[in-house]
C-alpha cells in the first residue's frame, strides 16, 4: 500500500506534510480533501479521522495518523529534520507548540477570513483583532532568526517546516514580512533547498 496523506494544498497545515516529504524524497499519494464543501465531516472520511480534519495521513502499513506536528515528527525520526539531542530536540517541540498555539490561531486564521471567505463584514473585527497576536508571534521569530539561521540552531528541522507553512503566506492574512528581515531571509534559505516544493506545485 503506497502512503496517502489526505489534505488540501491550499491548508498551511497540508502544505507542512508536503514540504516535509519533498525534502525527505518520499514517495507518497495525495488525496484532495474539500474542507468547504464538507468532504472531511463525511462517514467514510470521520472513520478515517473520527475530528474530521486534515491533513490526515494512511501508512504504507493501513494505519491513520493525524494532526499536522504529529505527522512531521514521525516522519522526520531517524533523519537530520529532528535532532538527536535529547535539549534540541526538545527545543524543536517547543516551536511546534508554538506555531500550534501562539502562531497558527492568528496567522493562519486571519488568512482563512480574507483568503476563503473574501473578509465578510461580520468577521472583520474578528480578523482585525487577530493582528496584534500574528504580529506578536512574528516578533518572536525574527528575535530567534537574528540569532540563528533557523529556529533550532545551524540546520533545518521540522520546526522551521511547521512555522514557515503559514509564515510564507502570511500576507494573505494582512500580516507583511517586510519589518522582519530575518524572518525574510529565513524564508528565501528554505525555498532554496534542491528538494523544495511550493504550497500550490
């Protein structure tokens, strides 16, 4: 059975489990999932994945794994994406937390309001609000970016995956990198990787 991930190109959290397996070389199934039209709260997709949500990825052994960090920490055990180091490799786990909680619910949903749904009046003060946290979270990463050229030290690691899905696209949620130059340079480094892939290729 080939791996299939079940996802949609266009979702930050999607693009992380490509990205991750484009620069891992591996082999894998792509299964486009409508989140809008309701395709990941079907019967068959909830027995897959019984929170409805993608991306969702099937093994090449038939069992389902969810939940975007999860996914890129599965597939990046035993490769240099996730440190040895017991410290760095906690370390690694403290950004995906934070993209999770202090990042994604800002960027990522702002982003959603403009780009899916065209800002409807009814959620522009939701999406205004969502400014000041997005920016927040940028300032955090631009302050480790001007000390490191990744997230976790001197090599590219699944923390630099997971914050770069929606960090690349943020200006479609309002939030413009051009005062965060590190966050910038950061950003043309990984889309220079041989094995890169963009979130729409």
């Amino acid at each position: 059975m080939a791996l299939r991930v079940y996802g949609d190109i266009q979702s930050g959290n999607c693009y992380k489990v490509k990205l991750l397996l484009s620069l891992l070389g591996t082999h894998h199934e792509w299964q486009h999932v409508d989140i809008l039209a309701g395709e990941s709260q079907t019967p068959a997709f909830l027995q897959i994945n019984p929170n409805g949500k993608i991306p969702t990825v099937q093994l090449e052994d038939g069992r389902f794994l969810a939940e975007s960090n999860a996914i890129l920490t599965f597939f990046a055990e035993d490769t240099p994406l996730l440190p040895q180091d017991k410290y760095q490799k906690a370390k690694v786990m403290e950004w995906l937390f934070f993209e999770q909680y202090s990042h994604e619910p800002f960027i990522a949903v702002a982003r959603f309001i403009q780009k899916y749904q065209g800002l409807p009046e009814e959620r522009k003060a939701e999406y205004d609000s969502l400014q000041t946290g997005g920016h927040k979270a940028l300032k955090v990463m631009e302050k480790q970016l001007s000390n490191s050229p990744y997230l976790v030290g001197e090599s590219l690691s699944i923390a630099d995956i997971a914050l770069y899905a929606y960090t690349h696209v943020a200006h479609e949620g309002g939030f413009f990198i051009q005062q965060y130059p590190h966050i910038q340079a950061w950003i043309e480094k990984i889309a220079q990787h041989p094995r890169y892939v963009g979130m729409l290729s």
